[in-house]
C-alpha cells in the first residue's frame, strides 16, 4: 500500500531501470534510465531528454510516474551521431516524436505522456512538440528562448558560457567517442580550464584555439562562430504547431530569459485555444536552471522567492495528466516576482500593461564614472556637449557573474574605477518607480571604428551603494539594422541605435537611483569587438575605438522603462 504525503498524495517505492532501449525511425538505438512504481498498474509518463548524462528523477516517479531521463542521439550510452543544438542536420523533432510514442507504449505507461526540462532540454521539447506526437498531453519547460539570435543577444558571441559549455561539457563525451585524448568528463575538463586559468577565453583568434579545448568540435565551434547571429530554430513561426498546455519557467537573471517569449507566442499563436488558454509563465528572481532559491549571487530576494520546481511540476502533471484538481490552473497565467518589493506580480499575458516612459542621459560631458556628472532625467536635452571614451579590447570591461558564466547580480561597484564607463542615474527617488517588461535604450553614439559593440545596463542603486545590475542588452554596430545584412560603420558618423533590454520587473525603492550604463564591452559575458571591422572570431588584430554618446535636442539618447501605473 501506499503511503501518503502531507498534500495527500501518495509516495510509491521505486524501481529503476537502466539503458533501456528505444528504436528510432532510422534504426538508431537510443537508451534511456526509466524509474516507476514498484507496483502493479499502468501510470503516466514523463520523459527528458538530454545530452549532459541521463539521470532519473526516483522524486518524481515516487508520485505516481513512469520517469524516463534518455540520452539523446550521439550522447553517452546512445547511439547515432551527436549534431550539436546550433548546426544544422539534428534529428531531434523526430528523435523526440519517436520517443513520446515509444514511452507511451511501454507496458507500465497509461499511455499520456508529459515532457519535461530546462534548458538544452527544454529546447528538446519543443523540438518534438511541433511535430504533435498524438500521446503528448502536456510540457513543462524554462530556461530556453524561441530564437537563436536571442540566445546569443544582439549578434555577439556569449564566449564565457559558449566555452565551458562546448568544451566543457559537451566535447568530453564527444572526444571520448571519436578515441581523442582527454578531458573525456565534463569534471576533468572543468578542472583543466581552473588549471589554465580560463587562458582559452582570452586566446586569439579564436578559430585557431588549440585541440586541447577544440579537439573533436573544432568544425562545429568554427560554423557556430560564422553563423552564431543566424536564428536556426525560429520556433516564434511553430507555435501554431503546437496544441499542448505548458508551464514557462525562468528567472530575471537567467540570460535565457526570453523564455517569456515562448508563453506569449503560445498564448497568441498556439494551434488551439485550449493550448492558447492553458499556458502558464512563473518568473522568479533566479540564475539559470535549478530550484528557484531566495539568495541569487549578492542578493536575497526573502522567503517568497522560493519555489521548488519539483513540487511545482508535479502539481502540473497531476492536473493535466492525472485530471486531479490541483488548483494550477486556477492560478493567474502569469506570476512574475517584482524585485526590490520581493513580491509575486500577477497578470494575464505578458508583458503586463505599462506606460513607456523616456529617461533622458544628461551631462555637462563628464559621465566616466559614478563619480562623474553624468544624468538620467525625465527632462529632454537642449544643448549639451556629448560623452567620450576609449574602448581597447585588449583591456575590456569584465564581467561580473557565476564562475559558470551565469548571470548573477554582483555589485557593479566593482567597476567604478573605470572611466571607459559612462554612467547616467537620477538624484536619489522621492517616489518608488515600478516597472515590468522590456526597457529600450535609443543611444545616439559615433565610432572612430568601422565597427564596434554599445553594451547599456539597467542597474539599481541602493542607498549603501550595491549596485544591482537589473537587465542589460547589446548591439553589434554591423547588425544595427539586420542580422541578415550587416553593415560596417562610417568612422566618426554618428548612428541611433535601438538596444533592446532583457526583460525585468522590479520596484526602484525611495532613496534609490536608477542608472544606465554605456561601455564597449562585457567579457567574457560578449566576446570583445576587435574593432576592426573584419572577421572578430578569426583574426588576432586589436584596436583602439574612440567611442562618443550624445545627449541633445537632435541627438535625445534616451532609456525607455515600462512603469506601471
């Protein structure tokens, strides 16, 4: 008999099983871990797939699921050849079809099945979603956005994750099937990189970095960096394929944020409008992937902040799943935490309805710093002389982050000294402003260079001086009008560029000061503008751009923020 848990739902014992085999369309074997019940009866599935080393989830099959953890095609105990998640040629829509329908034949599955996973699984997901395999009931997915482009924001190569990630963690597993020396885990290559002291990320060019981080991905790595500004998945035009109830997950300082961008395309678009009104979005104030915590890199966002995934995902597949009346569907389709007030916001679509509202930069030509003259004001500019600075890659702005290159808020005080920072902030608030959505910089700015990055931060400043980097957004100056058509710059003409920000919800507290930062660079967050205006990723030439922001009737560089009223 079963035991009962205090939300009155029963704990099953566990069986696992190991390397179970699935078939594909093709022939190819792919294996799976599956925990169950270790009882008579048939109950729902809930499959992950992954390329990171299948690991079964004994939680979840404790209430009541068949738990299925399979290592996708060319992974660890799988066969078939790996095509990594940016090249195209992957099987995975297929792969994923396949497998839906396989769990749901097994002899223990009632035949529903719910797929599950954050990040590179949650792009599986949605892969296999769009091709409706007829036993998928439901997702429950985060921490993956709909474009590739969005992904690597703004056109620029995100080199600190990218690294670890690719080296890292995938061409171990690679290395070590292709019979290439080590690293073979994800932990010796971890290791080698604290040994070297992360050299690869400041080594140049990068398509000549050497076999012993490039070793069995060199081709991949090298096609990622020509067409990593390229969007591949371009799920935002197969929503309307896709005609099951999903729960988003993401956190603001997750830099796959544009999660957000999956639940208001499947609440516009989805194939139905039950699909259309069966969507949920849950936004706290976390990093990237796992339980959401109360404590994010430098901040603790308190007790409200907490949020068990786990409990959370099975509360969803027992309503859509098991038809129990868990109360998640009652729930407002979207809850997003409003940093500052640590509070849950509630709406019914996102981004909440707000007021655009225009911050001008203001100076008397003297922004480098905090301690300069630099201002945010909702006054437009008359006559004002404009800012100046000196970008040199070979000394970049760094990024301040998990040592995982996950975004985290760490006090940007850090960087206070640098005067290729130009820094714009209100006087101290004498009034809360709230905001929810997607803040825009218009900046208007020239270059001595034929091509160069503008990185702006939304960042709030506390009355001790913490400096919480809130949302910041990008541009590479050759893809200010198009991915597609990049267009060099004229040195010394002056360009408006739209950044947009990612999104975020927070109240700016009374004694706070809002600011925007203006600089060149955010390494290794973005590899650094060679400023050349040729081939970034494979030359080794640097140099030196003298960047100016203007801030004048004819010129308004400007934040815009969504303030709720």
């Amino acid at each position: 008999m079963a035991r009962r848990q205090s939300e009155d739902r029963p704990v099953y014992p566990v069986v696992v099983a190991k390397n179970v085999e699935a078939v594909m369309r093709d022939g190819a074997v792919l294996r799976a871990d599956i925990a169950r019940p270790r009882m008579r009866g048939k109950f729902p599935v809930l499959l992950t797939r992954t390329p990171y080393g299948k690991g079964v989830s004994t939680r979840l099959a404790s209430a009541g699921y068949v738990v299925i953890s399979q290592d996708m095609r060319g992974r660890y105990a799988s066969d078939g050849e790996y095509t990594p998640v940016f090249v195209p040629g992957y099987r995975d829509a297929e792969d994923g079809y396949d497998s839906v329908e396989w769990a749901a034949g097994l002899p223990f599955s009632d035949g529903k099945v719910g797929v599950f996973g954050i990040s590179y699984p949650s792009w599986a997901s949605w892969e296999l979603a769009s091709l409706r395999p007829p036993h998928l009931v439901a997702m429950f997915n985060g921490g993956f956005g709909t474009r590739l482009t969005d992904w690597e924001l703004g056109g620029v190569f995100r080199i600190g994750r990218a690294q670890q990630w690719l080296f890292g963690t995938l061409a171990p597993d690679v290395r070590r099937r292709k019979g290439l020396g080590p690293p073979h885990t994800p932990t010796e290559a971890r290791e080698n990189f604290e040994k070297d002291r992360e050299k690869a990320l400041w080594f140049v060019p990068l398509k000549a970095m050497p076999d012993e981080f490039a070793g069995g991905v060199r081709e991949v790595y090298h096609y990622w960096l020509d067409h990593q500004h390229e969007d591949l998945f371009n799920f935002g035009a197969r929503h309307p394929e896709v005609d099951v109830p999903v729960m988003h997950m993401t956190g603001w300082h997750d830099r796959l944020v544009l999660t957000v961008d999956h639940f208001t395309g499947m609440q516009q678009n989805g194939r139905t409008e039950a699909a259309r009104q069966a969507q949920r979005l849950v936004v706290g104030p976390w990093s990237h992937g796992g339980d959401g915590p109360r404590r994010v890199g430098e901040m603790d966002f308190g007790r409200a902040a907490r949020v068990n995934f786990t409990k959370l995902m099975i509360r969803w597949f027992d309503h859509w799943l098991k038809g129990i009346d868990t109360g998640v569907m009652r729930t407002p389709p979207v809850r997003y935490f409003v940093m500052g007030e640590n509070r849950w916001g509630r709406a019914t679509a996102w981004p909440p309805e707000a007021k655009p509202v225009a911050y001008f930069l203001r100076s008397g030509g003297s922004a480098n710093t905090p301690a300069g003259d630099g201002g945010l004001s909702q006054e437009a500019p008359a006559r004002e002389a404009g800012d100046r600075y000196d970008y040199d890659p070979r000394d970049p702005v760094m990024t301040l982050f998990y040592a995982n290159a996950q975004d985290a808020p760490l006090d940007q005080g850090r960087l206070a000294g640098r005067r290729d920072v130009l820094v714009y902030q209100t006087p101290l608030l004498s009034r809360p402003v709230r905001i929810a959505g997607r803040p825009e910089v218009r900046l208007f700015a020239a270059s001595s260079a034929r091509d160069t990055d503008f990185i702006v931060k939304l960042i709030d400043v506390h009355p001790e001086g913490f400096a919480h980097q809130v949302c910041y957004g990008i541009v590479r100056a050759r893809f200010r009008e198009s991915f597609a058509r990049p267009k060099l710059l004229k040195p010394g003409q002056v360009y408006e560029y739209r950044i947009q920000m990612l999104p975020a919800a927070i109240l700016f507290q009374i004694g706070h000061r809002i600011r925007i930062d203006v600089t060149s660079s955010d390494f290794p967050n973005f590899d650094r503008n060679h400023n050349t205006g040729g081939d970034d990723y494979g030359e080794a030439t640097f140099k030196v751009a003298r960047q100016e922001v203007f801030h004048d009737a004819k010129r308004p560089s400007r934040v815009i923020l969504p303030v709720m009223l």
